[in-house]
C-alpha cells in the first residue's frame, strides 16, 4: 500500500525546488486568484520553519507589517507557489524558530551566514 501512495505522491512534485533553510530570508512568489483574474502576490521574510517532507512539505515565513507579524505556510511543492527567491542566508542553531514570535526590533533578527 505504501508504494502505491509514494508514487502517486512522486508524481506531484516538483522537479526543480530552490534549496533555502530555516533562518533564510526569502521572497515568495505566490498566484492569488481574485475573481477570473490571476495575479503574482511576493512574501518576503523570514522562514520560520519546514515541516513534514515529500509532497506534504510545508514552509512557514514570518514578515512585519506596519508593526504587527504576520504568518503565512504555503506547501513547497503546490502549484500556486511560483518560485522562491532567496534574499540572504541565516545562521541558526534550530530547526524551529519559534522564539522570535515574542521578539521585536533587533532581536528579532537573525545573523547573516557567509558562503
């Protein structure tokens, strides 16, 4: 039964995913529907975690908007995510950046990591 499930699932994903890690600042391209018409919407920040893997891969980026944070998960391999760009490289010690949540200002930053 598993292997039915894996390559149906094989076949939803993408072939080409950027590589990006938790603590990365990245710009998301995503496709917002508004009534017949499609548009490209960007998200930029920070990513806050991914989770799962396979065609069930999530991603969580965090932005500040006018002072309030806000959230957004979008599944890695779904079509309505059009590409992700990545602006700079983080350098953290988790796998889940949960605590920046309750930080502001520079706190909430995250070093940057050199190639």
């Amino acid at each position: 039964m598993n292997d039915i499930i894996r390559s149906i699932e094989a076949g939803q994903l993408k072939n080409e995913v950027t590589e990006f890690r938790v603590g990365d600042t990245v710009k998301v391209y995503a496709k917002v529907k508004e009534g017949n018409r499609e548009r490209t919407q960007v998200f930029e920040g920070i990513v806050l975690k991914r989770q799962n893997g396979g065609a069930r891969e999530t991603f969580t980026v965090r932005k500040s908007s006018n002072g309030i944070g806000v959230e957004k998960t979008w599944p890695l391999h779904s079509p309505s995510v059009e590409k992700i760009e990545v602006i700079r490289l983080g350098k953290v010690r988790r796998a889940k950046l949960n605590y920046l949540r309750q930080r502001s200002g520079k706190s909430a930053k995250v070093k940057e990591r050199v190639k």
